[in-house]
C-alpha cells in the first residue's frame, strides 16, 4: 500500500510564501508524475503544476511565476514552492503521485488560506 502525505499548508497573508510538501511511503516504487491539484471552495478541482520523470514542470496559467514544482526521486518527495500567494490561491491542495504503472495516488489535502 502506498501513502501519499501532504504537509506544509496554513494561513498567509497576500504576498507572501508557503512551501508544501508531499511524501510517499510504503512499498517501494517509482514516481514517474508528481503533480499538485488544488480545489477552492464551489469549485472543480484543477491541476496547478507537475513534473514528470527526466521532464520539465508544468504550470497553470494562473501560478506561472510564482510556483516552483520540485520533486527528489531517491526519497519520493516533492515540494510546491508558492511565492507571492493571492487571496485567490485560497484552497485545499493536493498532491498526486502516478508510478510507472499507471496507478494513481492521492494524498488527503493541505488548506491553504490567504487572507489579510
């Protein structure tokens, strides 16, 4: 079974900076995409940045600039560095983790509030 782990969220004012972080433990596989989805309240969940295996990032429109995907393949760890957060980027994030194989993991979600 494999765990994925976010960790990282929290309350921020706007302009400022949060790094999240996500962990996959358990049997051990090979990450071949790490991404990060976020879900604001009423609204659909949508993919903010990933990364696959020997790629380069990815980002949404909306975070390009700001965001930085990173990922360490020996540990199966990934950060989301978020720089100059807007009220906008208010939401629950989501780390998802697929293997080689095609499986897909997802973590339960780290609140980011941005808020003066």
């Amino acid at each position: 079974q494999v765990h994925v782990v976010e960790s990282g969220g929290g309350l921020v004012q706007p302009g400022g900076s949060l790094k999240l972080s996500c962990a996959a433990s358990g049997r051990s596989f090979g990450i071949y995409l790490m991404a990060w989805y976020r879900q604001a309240p009423g609204k659909e969940r949508e993919l903010v940045a990933s990364i696959i295996s020997g790629g380069r990032p990815n980002y949404a429109d909306s975070v390009k600039g700001r965001f930085t995907i990173s990922r360490d393949n020996g540990k199966n760890t990934g950060d989301l560095q978020m720089n100059s957060l807007k009220l906008e980027d208010t939401a629950v994030y989501y780390c998802n983790i697929v293997n080689f194989g095609g499986v897909t993991y997802w973590g339960q979600g780290t609140q980011v509030t941005v808020s003066s």
